[in-house]
C-alpha cells in the first residue's frame, strides 16, 4: 500500500483566519459576515486536529444532518482542496476507510456512514440534532452555524461527549479543543452565542471570541462582489450579513404572537439522505443538489397541499399541510433562483419539488392581486399557476376570493392563531429550514396603526434594488392560506370580530 503523505503547499489566509489558527485557547469563537472564510476556518481546524491527535474521534456538529451535508461539507471539501487535501486519497466520507489497521482511531466508530476519517486515523463523526448523539465519546469538535444549535441540546448531548483520548493525548493543547464558527444570530434563540464573548471577557485564557466583517477577506473575493452585495441588499440585511454589525431588537411586529422556538421545527428525512451517501461511492455533494420532498419526513405523500403565491416583479409559493394530528404545518416557502424569474418556472420547480407526492390533489388559494398580469403574458397570474400545475398532473382546487383581506383583520387572526391555544383553529408549526425566507419575512415584518388597527409595512417592497426574499411577500402568501382557510373558525361571540368568508 501506498503510503500517504501531508501534502505541501503555499496557503495564503486573512487576517481573521491567522488570529484563529495561531490563538492558543481551547475554545475558539468566530461570528463572521458572508464571504468571510469561516469554512476555510473549519478545514484549518480539521488539519491541525487530524494531526495533533491523530487516531482520535471527533466531532462536526450541526443543527441537521442536512445542513452538513449541502452546506457545511462542500465548502470544507474546496477549503480542504486549498491545503492539498484530497478527498478519496488523505480523507472518506461516509464509507469505511482503507487505510492500514494501525492507522484506524483508538475508538472506532460503529457506523461508518456518518464519519469524515483521515488518514492519520483521526475521524469525524457527523453530529446533528435530529438525531440523538449520546453514547459517543470524543477529544475535540468543530460546530458550523453555531447560532442555529439548541443550547440545551448542545450542552447535554454534544458538550458531554468531550470526554475521550486522556491516556494518549492528555499533554496534547488540541486536545478538547472546540472550535464554533457561525453568522450573526437572526433570532432571540440564536443569542446564545454571545455568553461565549462574555466568557471570552472573563476567561481570556480559556475562551477566544473573534468578531469580523467580510471586508477582511476582500483579496479573496471577486472585485465587485461587495458592490453587487449592496445592490440586492437592504441596509438593514447589509450591515447584518456582510458588515456583521447586530440588529437591533424590533418589537411590535405585525406577528407578535410569532415564537420560533415554539413554532418551528426540524423534520429531514436522514434515512433518505443517508442513502444518498452510498457506502460504496462515498460522499458527492452533486446528489444533494436537486433533492426533493423525500429529503423531509413531514409531507404527507398521501395527503393533499395547500398552496398561495404573491405576485409581481417578485414571486413566491408557500405551501401547507394539514394533518390528522390537527396541525397545520406551513412545509415550505419556495423563492425564485435568480432576479426577475418567470411566475411558470417557479411553479414548475414547485412541481419538480413535490413530484413524488402521490395525492395530486392541490388547493390553490389567491385573491384578486392574482388575476393581474406582468406583461409578459396575456394570461393572468392565476391563469398561468394553474396551468402549470395542470400540465404536472395536478388536480387544482381553486378557491378565489375576491378583495383581500383587511390588514387589521390578517394582525387579529395571526394574534389569536399562532398563540395555537384556540379550540376552533389547528396548531400552526413551521418547517425551520424548508421555510427559512417565510420565517425571516415573518420576524422583518413591521407594522404601523392605521385608521382602522394595525397595518403592515411594504415599504421594502417597492425597492426594487434589494433582495426581496427577506421582505414582506411571503407573509402575504401565508396570510392568504391561513386567513382564507381558517378565520370563519373563529366565532363571532369572541372579544376578536372577523367578517364571517366560507371555507371548504
């Protein structure tokens, strides 16, 4: 057998990434903005690791086994790649290694199919929060997206693994190294990153807590790349995703009752993923690039969808389900690819999404914003959703209802819906990952008093030049489901009124 060799090559890294590598703390912290070589961070990480403590078992954490699948893994294979680091010849993922016996960890792993091993013998187990991770032992760990964790998960599950290796690596610094890179927190659950800057603070030996913006790694980008950032970028989504500057907390919402820990929820289907990672072939993340339904278990392929769309020089589906549990589960909100996406072909990715689904039964729910036209068509809206739908072999029910709603009426119907504790109403439950553009238009929707109550601010809307992703639109297309669906549930002898509209 051939033996393997640490390759030797000329690597050149930001400022950012050198304080990192060179910090001599256990613990190391890195809340950085887009672009700012976070994942170049993690494959540093693994090098060192796999080489300091060579034979050991680690672990790479992140909140679903999905997410290290597409998001984590094929950025940390090209930072690998920069180091020479090939996978197939110095590490495996997902299928037992063939290195010599001698060269396997001190504690191998049960199941193959979810580790990152290297030739040195060191492995990575993939962790997620899907799944349950206690029983495994440990001598360091990296975690990607760390403000997306559950804390208490982390800390009872993930943390309590760093226990492995003292009888060979105890003189070892990487040993029980941690290393957790992750954007700025969206939500008040993510926050939990910041009692590591204030542990930084107090334990400056123990705790390194690094804080960048993308500029810092500006040599390693393309030259106009911050200038087509501020182009498709509010101000506000700017300083956050590429200054890495904090929001503000903004209250008084046009969803107060909105609570992401208590309405979202993790649902991938890891026996179907896990599949994709055949134990033969390995890891290819082209299999992961064009998934389907099938990648979630919350679907019910046997059950018909609910679906609505806003319209416009911005389109979006958002799609629903409800289920015998008596929960209505908002599944997913889909999102053009590019600028100015024709309304046919963000249905016909819809379709393509769902196309194992066996109940081809859909119901359409628009008002009349849906029977306009963006010019490019004689055909309306509505016209050309159900067409589409039509031509994949959709059964549509269309339910058309006119004027939409009042804006004071959609805010009173979401205050007492999303509380989930009225008799008359299903519980409401999102999808965290498939609907991660709703859940941002819910948290960034700002509402103002208007002459009758509430109103919702769509100011953002109209600036053509930001992305409209993290706008307004696809609370509207929720708005449409749930109000049209469900508000004649609410009786009128409540404190709350709603004009009585018939529902199926």
């Amino acid at each position: 057998m051939v033996e393997i060799s640490r390759p030797r090559i000329e690597v050149k890294r930001n400022l950012m990434q050198i304080l990192v590598r060179t910090a001599p703390q256990k613990t190391k912290v890195v809340e950085g903005g887009r672009g700012v070589g976070k994942s170049t961070v993690i494959a540093d990480e693994m090098s060192e690791v796999a080489h300091a403590l060579r034979r050991s078992t680690n672990f790479l954490q992140g909140r679903t086994y999905q997410q290290i699948l597409t998001r984590t893994l094929p950025s940390t294979i090209l930072s690998l790649e920069t180091l020479g680091y090939k996978n197939g010849i110095h590490y495996t993922i997902g299928q037992k290694p063939i290195w010599k016996k001698y060269d396997y960890p001190y504690e191998p792993p049960l199941d193959w199919g979810k580790t990152i091993a290297w030739y040195t013998g060191a492995v990575w187990t993939m962790l997620s929060q899907d799944v349950s991770s206690r029983g495994l032992n440990t001598c360091s760990g990296v975690a990607d997206e760390f403000c997306e964790l559950d804390p208490v998960k982390f800390q009872a599950e993930t943390l309590a693994t760093l226990r492995s290796g003292k009888r060979y690596f105890e003189n070892n610094p990487k040993w029980l190294s941690q290393m957790y890179v992750s954007s700025i927190p969206r939500t008040q659950e993510g926050k939990h990153i910041y009692t590591f800057e204030q542990e930084a603070l107090t334990n400056p030996n123990d705790v390194f807590y690094l804080r960048a913006p993308s500029a810092i790694n500006k040599d390693n980008l393309p030259a106009d790349w911050f200038k087509m950032q501020r182009r498709i970028m509010s101000k506000y989504e700017y300083d956050i995703e590429i200054e890495n500057i904090r929001p503000r907390a903004v209250g008084g919402g046009f969803y107060p009752a909105f609570n992401e820990s208590l309405l979202c929820y993790d649902a991938f289907n890891n026996d179907f993923l896990r599949g994709l990672v055949d134990n033969t072939n390995g890891y290819d993340k082209t299999s992961f690039e064009k998934l389907d339904c099938r990648e979630v278990y919350d679907v019910m392929l046997d059950t018909e969808l609910d679906i609505a769309l806003d319209y416009g020089k911005f389109c979006c589906i958002v799609t629903g389900q409800e289920n015998f549990l008596n929960e209505f589960r908002f599944l997913s909100s889909i999102t053009p690819d590019a600028p100015g996406e024709m309304i046919e072909v963000l249905v016909q990715r819809w379709c393509d999404y769902y196309r194992p689904h066996r109940n081809r039964r859909v119901v359409y729910w628009y008002d009349q914003t849906a029977t306009g036209k963006d010019g490019r068509s004689p055909k309306t809206y509505a016209d050309i959703v159900q067409e589409v739908l039509i031509k994949n072999g959709w059964d549509v029910d269309a339910q058309y209802f006119g004027a939409a709603p009042e804006h004071h009426d959609k805010y009173k119907f979401w205050a007492i819906a999303m509380r989930n504790d009225h008799p008359g109403l299903p519980i409401f439950l999102y999808n965290r990952s498939k609907c991660k553009y709703l859940i941002e238009s819910i948290n960034n929707s700002p509402a103002k008093e208007g002459k009758f109550g509430p109103e919702k601010v769509k100011t953002e809307e109209r600036k053509t030049k930001i992305d409209q992703r993290y706008t307004t639109h696809q609370g509207d297309a929720m708005d449409m489901i749930g109000y049209f669906k469900y508000s004649a549930r609410i009786e009128a002898s409540q404190a709350l009124w709603l004009p009585a509209r018939s529902i199926r």
